[in-house]
C-alpha cells in the first residue's frame, strides 16, 4: 500500500487537523469527539444542517461546512459510520434556534445513528435521506445507496436554510432534489482501504464495475473495458430510464471522480454526457465536473442529473462559502 | 491501460470540448488552432496574459483562464509543448491595448516555441519564465523546472493587471514572485501518458521518487517508502534551504496532488508541513490544498512556499473567477 501516511490508528485525525488548519477562516474542528463545523455565524433562528459519513470521500461532507452550505459535519473513521455522540456534540455546537436537519445517505450504519441521535436530540429535527444510486432497483431491500447526488441536497437546502426556510420546508426541498436526483458509477479500479491495505476487490486490466458504490461495494456487473462514449451511453442511459427528462426539461449534470481519475477524462466524459441529453433536447443549465464524493484512490467516475426548476436553480447559484464550492461570497 | 478515452489521437480534443462546456460562463475554445481564451470582457487597455504548455496537468492551464488570471491558455498535446501558431492566434484573441505577458514554465520547448511567437508578435509583449522545482541545482543546465509555483505566479500577475498594471510592471511582478517561490515533489507511483499505454517509470511497491517532475521525469533518488512526517521533513528542508524564510516571515503554503492522491493524504500532509514552519516561527498567512498541477494519474504531490509581502497578499486575495479558482466575484 503506497500512501502518504504516519500510522493507519492517527491518518483520519491528523488529515482533519490539517484540513482545518488549511482553512481556518470556514471551519473550527472539534476532536472529541470530533465533528467540524462553520465558523461564520449563522442568523439566530436559522435551521442548522448537519451531514456526516464515514471518511474517504473527501471533500464530501467536511468540505461542504461553510456559509450557505453545512453547519456541520460528523465524520467516521474511514467507510465507517460516524457515532451518535458525535452528532450531539455537532448539534449542540451549531443549534441556532431553527431545529436541526440530519442530511443522511442511506446506508444501514448512518441511518441507525443519525435515528439514535435524533431521538437524544431534545431540539426539534428532521432528516432527509438520500439514496441516487440508481444501480440498485428502487425496491432493493435496505433501499438505494447515497452517493454524489448528496453533494445537490446538501447545496440547495443549505441555501434555503440561509434565506430563512424553517424546518419543515428544509426537509421537504431535501426529499424534492432527492427526488429529482438519480447517479450511477463506474470504476476502473478498486480503492485501497488503509486498515486493509490491499485493494479492496480485483478488476482484471481490461475490465471495468459498473454500477459501483463509494465504498468499493462491487457493483451490478463486472464488463469488459469499453470505448468512454460507449461507458457513458450505459451510464446516461440507467439515469435516462429513472429520471425520463422531457424535451426542454433543465437540469444539472454533475460528473464526479472517484478519487484518481484525472480532470482531462473527467472533461471528456462531461461532454459525452452533455450530448447525450442535449441530443434529446434536455436543457443542460448547470454543470459541476470534479472530484466531489471521492472512494480514497479509486479510479472512476459517476454521473449525476438533477431536474431543475427556477427555485432550485436560484438555491443552486445562491453564494457558497466552504472549502470545496466557493461562489457568490 | 485503463483510462476514460475513445481514442488516443482525440483525447485532448474531446476533453477541452467537455471542458468548455462545462464552463461556458468562463471559456471559449478555438479548435484550429487549439486555444481557450476567457469570455468575459477586459478593461480596455490591460496587459493580456496567456500561459500555456504541454496537457495533462489540468487543470493548469486551462483552468484558470478567466477573470483576475489568464485571458488565454494554449494547451499542446499531452506533455508536448504548444506551438508558436496557436500561441499568436491566443495573443491576437486577446490583445487589449495593453500588450501581451507570457508566462512559461521553463522546459526547453516551451521556452522555444514562446520565444517564437514573441519575436514574431507585432505588439509589445514580454515573457515571465518559472523555474520553481528545487530539486535541480540553480545552476543546472537547462535551469531549473517549473512546476506548481506556476499557480501562484498567474493568480498573482493576473490580479495586477486586472486593476491597471502595465506590461513592465506585471512582468517585475511575476519575476518577482518566481525568485520568493520553491516548489519540490515527490511520487509514489509514475503517470501513464495515453499515447505510451504504460507507466513512464517504474516504482517498486516500497519505493518513492524524490523530486520528480510533472512529466514522470524520475527524480533525483529513489528511496525507501518512509512515513509521511519523514517524506515531509525531506520536502520541507529542500525548499527551506532555498528561500530562508526568517522568523515571522508572512507565507503562502501549497500542498499540491499529482492527481490520484486523495485529499485525505494531502490534509495530512499539509498540516505536517504547516507545523515544520511553524515550528521555526514563519507565518503561514495562506494556504491552498488539492489537485493543481498534475501528473496526469501520477500518485504523489508537491509542496510550494512563496514568501508574501502585504502587496502579493492583496494580489492573492483580489477576486478570480476561473473553472479550477474561484472567489471574490
């Protein structure tokens, strides 16, 4: 295993410390137990969002603290769910009089201790969870997976919280971009868990996953290496069939890096993506193409589409201040 | 090989077409010959600044053509330099009334094929040339490489010119901020360029390449994998001995990816820098963390120091509005 690292047991905490170093003016890190959270004041009566996970998506959800975005972020030790305590102490530390919203992605860990939390919480609060991973059926057992469509509820609700949204209307904007939001991945490699050490599962050299999850889940097929326009088809294609945009229909599209592939590929597949619905007269009005909602050092991308309307549009441009999106501040 | 790519031969196409796209507020590329100039209007009158070089480093260069930085980026193929023609079709896109500024990177094509177009250009123009990579001795023979120190020359002249500076001035301006930068990497594994298919070099599983260059140059030794404080310590000193930062000297600290070391890694590491200066009492007064000036999929990172003073901290500050940086605007 080839990583910049001192020891596997001090990586998550030391990575936090110099995450928060590096930007001090957004973010204050909590250690114990350990959440981060915006140091800019929040309007009395604002509604505080809180996300969390476990780490190694970075810059998901630490990178997303800041003005217009999250008041807060728990995050786990790495693809291990964050503990109740931690989201407690991150309520109390950023509670502003407007209640508490949990932005969950749907695994059974983060659920269970995002419900224990919010059951402890003597503050009125809610959750949204999100769950875009259209690789999975809808109907799967424990339900779909979260992945980067995250990134959309928590920059949407984030603004509407900012302009005064209370509780109610923050968690019903959440479940509408959930809602209008479908992702699915592909990889080209596993990624490498430190505490493992090794690859978490083995591709052959002339294959690929598609359908995969954030966390090295292997995914729905296991294909032979194919042609990017041909990948992108079957990836736009799994999106098409779940959102069904309609001529004219804005929406945002969102290609995502896992973690080690690199901006020239990332930009060639945003532009296979956008033709792909501009073809079928989908109006692409926003885009977003970057590492966002990493898996450590997983060679991979996933593509992302919203359907958009005037409100979330105005949410979307709405000023941001963290680390990872910065705009309009 | 594995890569996101229809074809060899219009990969970089492709990709700069997904790129301006994505980022159709900002860019407009011209196909033949290849350039993306910024969209947005200069004040009449203003220095014109055009970077360029070989691709697979995004998202330099292109990527921070825009508002308060480059008004052009001349991409050549990949690690292959640009070349004189696309140069003059970028300078006459953009050329404002107030001449042109090169900015180069110091490698010998580069360096050529600018020389060309500058002596071939009909309206005063001047050149900046960065050499920033301290793991070659000053007095080497093609001089020294330049590297992620580029970044900070760019954001730095393309702020002066934005609020009136002239072509002497921003040229002053860029030499200036060049001789107070040192930048040194290191690499855990090589890149693979498209067109060779396999790695550039080869790396045992327990081995790192100290000081390596941005095109998979091999660096200066080979040594055994060592902790990230130790990998640290050895950067650190290398540009310390450089530039000699005293007590309480004002710095702007960069800890730069190669392009598949997650984020998770860098933290890390810049907090481990953070702490080797702050140890000696200099002042980090600000700081930039991620993926820059890569390597293509190249594991690894860099770490550049520039000694600031209050005017190259108020240049820094000043607003940009580039796909790759972005704030005040």
């Amino acid at each position: 295993m080839k990583k910049f690292i001192n020891n596997v047991d001090t990586l998550l905490e030391e990575s936090l410390s110099g995450f928060a170093k590096a930007h001090a003016d957004i973010v204050h890190y909590n250690t114990q137990p350990h959440f981060v959270r915006r140091i800019q004041t929040a309007r009395a009566g604002k509604v505080a969002l809180i996300s969390g996970g476990g780490s190694g998506h970075e810059p998901l959800h630490t990178g997303f603290v800041g003005e217009g975005m999250l008041d807060a972020a728990c995050p786990g030790q790495i693809f291990t769910s964050p503990t109740p305590d931690q989201m407690l102490a991150a309520a109390q530390a950023v509670e502003n009089g407007g209640g508490i919203l949990f932005i969950v992605k749907n695994y059974a860990g983060d659920v269970m201790n995002f419900e224990i939390a919010a059951e402890m919480l003597e503050c009125p609060n809610a959750s949204v969870r999100v769950a875009d991973d259209v690789s999975l059926p809808k109907n799967h057992s424990t339900g779909r997976r979260g992945v980067a469509g995250t990134l959309l509820v928590e920059k949407i609700v984030g603004a509407a919280a900012e302009v005064g949204a209370d509780l109610a209307a923050c968690q019903a904007l959440g479940e509408r971009v959930n809602e209008a939001t479908a992702s699915i991945g592909v990889a080209l490699t596993s990624c490498t868990v430190p505490a493992l050490g090794k690859p978490t599962f083995d591709l052959a050299g002339n294959e690929m996953e598609m359908g995969v999850g954030i966390h090295g889940e292997r995914g729905l097929e296991t294909l032979p290496l194919a042609a990017a326009t041909e990948i992108v088809e079957h990836l736009a294609q799994a999106i098409d069939n779940e959102l069904a945009p309609e001529k004219n229909q804005p929406v945002l599209l969102h290609v995502n890096g896992f973690g080690a592939t690199p901006l020239l590929e990332l930009h060639l597949i945003y532009g296979l993506a956008a033709r792909f619905w501009e073809k079928r007269g989908v109006k692409i009005c926003r885009s977003l193409v970057g590492n966002y909602t990493t898996s450590l050092d997983m060679a991979g991308c996933s593509i992302t589409l919203t359907r958009l309307d005037d409100e979330l549009i105005r949410f979307w441009d709405a000023p941001v201040h963290t680390a990872a999106l910065r705009w309009g501040c």
